[in-house]
C-alpha cells in the first residue's frame, strides 16, 4: 500500500465499528491507565469496547470478534516490544480491512514505535486509521538512583492531563468513524533500525542478565510467576534466568525485597514503583514466605 493510498484511508471516511477489540500490552500499568482513557471515549462514542490483556505470548489467544481493531503498548527500545511483535506477526488473525488505531505510551522518543506497529497491522490486513500516544513516567529503574525525590518531581513535569483528554477524543472519534488521533508519521527513522538491532533477542542473551541478591531474596516467586516469556527458573531456592529477557523488568519493579537486579542496568538502585499498582498484570501467587510482606 503506499504512502499516499494509507494517507487517504486516515482520513476518508469509514463507517462506525460497533465492537472493538482492545490488544492491551502494558508492563507496568502506564499504558493499561491511558487505554482506559481511550475506552472511555470509545464507549462515549457508542462502541463496545473488549480489553484483552497481553502478557504471556503462548497463553494469548483472544477472540478477536470485534470490527475494529486497538493495539495498545509501552515503547520498548523505540518499538513495541519483541513479545507482542512476535504474536502480531505470527498469530493476529488477518483483518480484511478492519480499521485500527495504535495507542502507546513512552518516556518521549515514540514516533518510531508508531511506524513499526503500523507495518505490522497494515501487513496484517488491517487499516490503520491513526495513533495517539503520551508521555508517562520512565520505568526503566537503572536511572532511578538517586533521591526518590528527583523523580517524583520529574515525574510531575509529565504534562498527562492534556493528554488524557486527547486520547479520549480520540477514542470517541474511532467509535464514531471519524479522523481520529494523530496521522503516522513518516520520517527517515533510524531509531527504529537502532531499536530493533539494540534491543536484540540475541543480543538480549548478553546484554540483560538478571541475578539474584541472595541474602534479600525471601523466596516469595513473584519474579517467576510474572516473567512473561518463563525465563526465570527455580534452582536450589532461588531464580535464575535461562536464555534471552523480553525486557519487561517486571521481575525487578515487582520483587517486594528489591533482591533481583540486572547487570550493568540496575544495581541496587530503586526500582520503578507502579503509579498504577491495580492495573499491573497480577498473576496467582502460589507461595509466600514472608510475613511481613
Ligand atoms: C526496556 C525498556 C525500554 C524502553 N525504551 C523506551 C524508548 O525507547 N523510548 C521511550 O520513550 N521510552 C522507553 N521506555 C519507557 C516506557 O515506554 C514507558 O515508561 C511506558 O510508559 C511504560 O509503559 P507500561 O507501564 O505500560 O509498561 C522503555 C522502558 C523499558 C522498560
């Protein structure tokens, strides 16, 4: 399709999607908190809206039954992250013309994640009508050291009201078949070439080796439960990861004793706190060990 046909698709007309499926990928609840937003417009704009929450690839299988089509995600690496890719490519049923919407949320570098979701959809069969994404707070924790303080100012700086609001609007003007949200953006984007080569599965295997401080470690398993590609394994008591990392960093925001690091990234520093902590995937929790917890 090319650049121009995809331009008139924006913004030509389209008729009104009386269900839509909301793909919602968010690892540390900043995405699930702005598609919320969303879907409160769509809804105002007369859709049904059906989240399907993202996590662990092998065990998503939503049914798509929607006529439209939302892909939410954190930027990862100046891309949407290699698990969801993965299921876009290999498993997101064809969509015959569906309209679609990508919806995300980044420290501030996006545009290329937008780009990059867009070939995934419009490769996929589906008509990608716009995008819409915002700025939340870093959840990276290695640049988190330092007083919590510094952070929690820098956090206040995110301007995500306004934001807010324009993703409402534009949920209801989905809902509604109109021009919604922001056109893509093409420009010569070699952050996108940079994101896809730096945050490498294979270069993952080197790069993001997680370990354990075992003397904190109480044991509870949260890490190993919420590690969304089953990396981390249980050998004499404690994880230990085996292969590459998706780069969720759920294993370190999430550990209640601040016991589990990764090389060269994190290193006692003070891991992201959730602002959100009721919209973080939650898993069952089979064994705890730690009373005070
Ligand atoms: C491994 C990793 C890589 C990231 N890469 C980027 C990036 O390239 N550009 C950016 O603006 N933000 C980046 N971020 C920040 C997240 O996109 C941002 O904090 C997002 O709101 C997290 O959403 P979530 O809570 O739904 O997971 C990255 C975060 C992580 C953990």
């Amino acid at each position: 399709m090319s650049i121009w046909i995809h331009l008139r698709e924006q913004v030509g007309k389209r008729r009104a999607p009386a269900k839509i499926d909301l793909i919602l990928c968010s690892d540390t609840g900043n995405t699930a908190h702005y598609a919320n937003q969303f879907i409160k417009g769509a809804e105002r704009g007369g859709a049904e809206v059906t989240a399907h929450r993202f996590h662990r690839r092998n065990e998503f299988n939503p049914s798509l039954n929607g006529d439209a089509l939302v892909v939410a995600f954190p930027v990862s690496g100046w891309k949407p992250p290699w698990p969801l890719l993965d299921w876009l490519s290999s498993s997101l049923p064809h969509g015959a013309g569906k309209p679609a919407f990508c919806l995300y949320t980044s420290a501030g570098g996006p545009e290329n994640a937008g780009i990059s979701i867009w070939v995934h959809l419009t490769v996929r069969g589906y008509r990608v009508c716009g995008r819409m994404w915002a700025a939340y707070p870093l959840n990276v924790p290695t640049l988190r050291i330092g007083p919590a303080s510094l952070w929690k100012f820098l956090d206040r700086q995110v301007p995500i009201e306004e934001d807010l609001k324009a993703a409402e609007e534009a949920g209801e003007a989905f809902a509604r078949g109109g021009r919604a949200g922001l056109p893509i953006v093409f420009w010569p984007s070699l952050l996108w070439l940079l994101g896809y080569l730096l945050d490498n599965r294979w270069i993952n295997v080197f790069l993001y080796r997680n370990y354990v401080w075992k003397g904190r470690c109480n044991h509870c398993n949260r890490c190993i439960e919420h590690c969304p590609i089953e990396r981390l394994r249980l050998v004499d008591g404690f994880p230990r990861p085996v292969g590459t990392c998706a780069l969720c960093l759920g294993c370190i925001n999430l550990c209640p004793k601040n016991a589990m690091h990764m090389a060269c990234w994190t290193e006692y520093g003070n891991p992201y706190k959730p602002r959100w902590p009721g919209l973080v995937v939650k898993r069952k929790h089979r064994r705890r060990t730690d009373p005070d917890e």
